[in-house]
C-alpha cells in the first residue's frame, strides 16, 4: 500500500462511519508514512459533525 491509497481509504473511512468519534489506529510497519506528526495533523481533528483521533505507530530498531 502506499502513502496516497491510505490516505484515500482514512478519508472515505472518516466519511461514512456514521459516529461523532473516530479513531484511527495506523500500523505501519512498512514505514510507508514519511512524516507521521503531519499525517496526524492532517487527519486529526473538530470537523462539522465528527471528531477525528489518529494514532500513527511505526515500528523502531534498537
């Protein structure tokens, strides 16, 4: 999966859950996020009706 294609699924998924809350929980062992505080900017936040929580977790080597 790339950065775009996820990008696209996280939107349609905020889109047509029918909740004031949303969490998004992110796995991304691929490391495909380049910059992942700017990913949870993005797709963080107060929109109209919904309240978006993303959580990035990228796997680190000791």
């Amino acid at each position: 999966m790339t950065e775009k294609k996820l990008t696209e699924e996280l939107g349609a998924d905020a889109y047509h859950y029918q909740y004031s809350n949303i969490f998004f929980f992110i796995y991304d062992k691929e490391k495909i996020i380049k910059n992942a505080d700017a990913f949870i900017q993005v797709y963080s936040g107060d929109g109209s009706s919904k309240h978006i929580e993303s959580v990035v977790i990228q796997p680190i080597v000791l």
